[in-house]
C-alpha cells in the first residue's frame, strides 16, 4: 500500500494518506489571539481545507481529539462551536484532554483520522 503525503515539511506532513484513511496533522488557528470560539471555528475550518485537500469532508470523520489549554474555562465554548459543525448523525469519536499546548495564545488543537469515500 502507497503512503501519500501532502504539505510535507521537515518535522511532520500536514496530511497522510493510506489504506483509505486520511490522517491531519494538529490544526489550530494560526493567529491565535481571539478567544476559544473563534479559535474552534478556525481551526474547525481548516480541517474542512484539509479534509477537501484530501478528497474526503467532515461527515467521514471516524476519530477527533481535541487539545484544549483549560478544561474548566474553554469546555463549553468550544463544544458550542463543535456542536453546531458536526453534521447530525455524523459524530466522530472523540476525546478531549487538556494539554499544555506549544504557545500559551494557543486555546484548542485537534487531530483527525478520516475515510475516503
């Protein structure tokens, strides 16, 4: 089975691709200086980019973790950002945690596993 791997730099390929599963990089916004829910929506909108970049959408998703800097204060913010993007009856599996992410304007960060069609 062939590994296609798209926006590749020195450390990490934004997109893997095998065996029919898509697999993104951490997406974050890239500015990151607004709050949690304009970070979600940004980093929501750069999987839709990425997930499209590799001929799959957001309703094959199988799997999201979800990174967030504080549990107590973002939690709710971003699954009201989350909830209102998840296709009904498309879901993934998911799990978030809270993780010192790699700036401290950095409020959420998500992987993805998806299927091609």
């Amino acid at each position: 089975m062939s590994i296609r791997r798209l926006r590749t730099e020195a450390r990490y390929s934004e997109i893997v691709i095998h065996n029919g599963t898509v697999y993104l990089a951490g997406q974050l916004d890239e500015h990151h200086s607004a709050g949690i829910e304009a970070q979600t929506r940004e980093t929501l909108a750069s999987i839709d980019r990425m997930l499209a970049e590799a001929g799959t959408d957001k309703t094959r998703i199988l799997s999201v973790t979800i990174f967030l800097k504080d549990m107590a204060t973002d939690f709710a913010g971003m699954n009201a950002v989350w909830d209102s993007w998840v296709p009904k009856g498309a879901a993934p599996a998911r799990a978030t945690v809270e993780a010192k992410l790699y700036s401290p304007d950095v409020l959420v960060e998500m992987t993805v596993i998806a299927a091609l069609p």
